[in-house]
C-alpha cells in the first residue's frame, strides 16, 4: 500500500571545507564547494517505491550540503564585507576586487537557492502523482 504522507523538503547543497596555507595571504580561511545534483527527477506515476524512496534520500542529501554549503558561503561573506569596509578606509586598490568577490558569492547563492527551491518543487511533484497513481 501506498504510503500519501505529503514530505515537505526545505531546500539546497554539498559542502567541503579545505584549510586554505596560512601564507596565502588573503585567501579566505575555508574554500566553500558548491553541490551539484546529478540525477532527475522521475515521473511519480510511473515510479515504484523503492525509486521515489531512493530518490526522497538523494534530495535530502542534496538539501542538507546545500544548506551547509549556505552557511559556509555566507561565512565567506561576511569575511568579504569586512575586508570591503578596510579597503574603504585604505584607498589600496582593493575595493574593486573584494566587492566583485562578494557579487559573485551573492550570486552564486542566489542560484543554489534557486536550484534548490527547483528541485524540492520537482520532487514535490514526482511525489504527488506518485500517491495519486
């Protein structure tokens, strides 16, 4: 029998942090590794149960490093803003590039969110005709 709990996935991706050398001067203290998903969504109507259960692990998976790739990132963040606030005061040229570094996070974050939200809604609705067949 089938089983019609409605699961509500909140969403996003993976994360890895690797300790950046000391010596590399400005580099940021954490590298934030962005996570892909790397499967589809099947079709629920025609799905058994074993592959909805299986594909219900795979977004969980994604959504739990997608929200820890998040935090990471936004930690990354604020370590940008803060260096944006010194280059203000020191006029050394570096303004320019910490805040395109700080425009590509935000939108590297808006994607993963995007993507994230995409595939809770895909899921969602594999898992909807998947209860209704």
């Amino acid at each position: 029998m089938r089983h019609s709990t409605t699961i509500f996935i909140a969403v996003l991706s993976l994360l890895a942090f690797h300790p950046v050398d000391a010596r590399a001067g400005e580099a940021s203290a954490f590298a934030c590794e962005r996570p892909a998903f790397s499967f589809d969504i099947p079709d629920g109507a025609s799905s058994t149960r074993d592959e909805m259960l299986a594909l219900k692990d795979a977004v969980e998976v994604f959504v739990r490093r997608g929200e820890m790739y998040l935090d990471c990132l936004s930690s990354r963040m604020d370590e940008v803003r803060r260096r944006i606030e010194a280059a203000m005061t020191n006029e050394n040229g570096a303004l320019d590039a910490a805040a395109e570094e700080y425009r590509s996070m935000v939108r590297d974050h808006d994607e993963v969110v995007a993507e994230m939200q995409r595939l809770a809604d895909e899921f969602n609705r594999a898992l909807e005709s998947y209860n209704q067949s």
